[in-house]
C-alpha cells in the first residue's frame, strides 16, 4: 500500500517498482519531446493541418478508423500548436474508440456479460492486464498494453485518461502530459 496525490493504493511490490520505471522513464520521453518541440518554435518549423491530414490519410493506420480521421487530425494539429490540453481532451477518448475498433477487427467481443446483462467495456476493461482478461492479448504487443494501461488508467500510477476525464488534473498536468 502507498499513498499517491491524497488517495490510498494497493499494489504488490513489484508493480509499485514497475510503476515508478514506467514514470520515471515517460518523465524522460516528455521532456525529451518538448525539447524537440521548443527547437521547432525557434526555428519557425510549423507544421500545417493540411500536412498533417495527408499524413494521417497516406499512412492508412487501422488504428483510426476512416469516420474518426478528423478527431485524429484536429488533436494532432492542436499539439503542433502547443496546446497540449485541448490535444489530450480530443485525442484520449479516440484512443478509447481505436482500441475497440482493432479488437473487433480481429473477431473480438469488446462488451461483457454480468448478470445477463451485456455492457461495453470502458478503456480499464480494454487495457485489463490480468492475464484471463486480455482483449489486446496477441494484437498488441505487451509492453505497448501495460503503458497505455499504465499511463491512461492505472489508479497507482499518472491514471491520466480518468483523471483528464472527470476533471481531476491541474492545468500544469494536463498541459504537462498532454503532450505525451
């Protein structure tokens, strides 16, 4: 157990010490691309939203489904424009969406059943990293599942899909891993 931004946590050992390389080592990679993006601003390396759709359209992702390109191409072109909240709040739940989407093109359920009742599973469902609940289970490769679980859902670690969601991140968060 450990305390974390006011809120109690159960987590073994083990995955505590995952957490903690997982954000140390995502501190790292921001930082690394803000560096980046500040030498763009310096030297006046804008890029278009124009250019930025033909990207998107021309690499052909299964990852963005054909009616959500617009979504992709609007956060994409906000982050551009160093406004990374606003990329965030438009670009998280397509994550969300993409995430099904790829499950169901490989023959998969992304709903389950309680009490004969059958629900959609929300992005904790989809990124479920116990090993009988795998959705992503050989379409996604493992490392890839336990940081997007890890940085957009997991409770002892950022948790930032939740928290940008329901409105519990500062302005200096959201911008911060906004960028991420």
């Amino acid at each position: 157990m450990f305390l974390t931004r006011g809120r109690l946590h159960i987590a073994n050992e083990q995955q505590f010490y995952e957490n903690q390389n997982r954000d140390y080592s995502r501190g790292i990679v921001i930082n690394v691309i803000r560096e980046i993006k500040s030498l763009m601003d310096i030297n006046h390396q804008e890029i278009s939203k124009d250019v930025i759709a033909m990207m998107i359209l021309k690499c052909e992702s299964i990852f963005i489904p054909e009616e959500r390109v617009g979504f992709f191409i609007e956060g994409i072109y906000q982050g551009f424009l160093n406004n990374y909240s606003l990329a965030a709040h438009i670009l998280v739940p397509q994550v969300e969406n993409s995430l099904k989407y790829i499950i169901e093109l490989n023959g998969r359920s992304v709903t389950k059943t309680s009490n004969d009742i059958e629900n959609d599973n929300s992005l904790g469902g989809i990124l479920d990293t116990k090993d009988h609940n795998k959705m992503l289970n050989g379409i996604c490769d493992d490392d890839v599942i336990n940081e997007l679980n890890s940085f957009l859902v997991n409770g002892n670690s950022t948790n930032f899909s939740n928290r940008l969601c329901h409105g519990l991140l500062t302005e200096f968060e959201a911008d911060y891993y906004g960028i991420f």
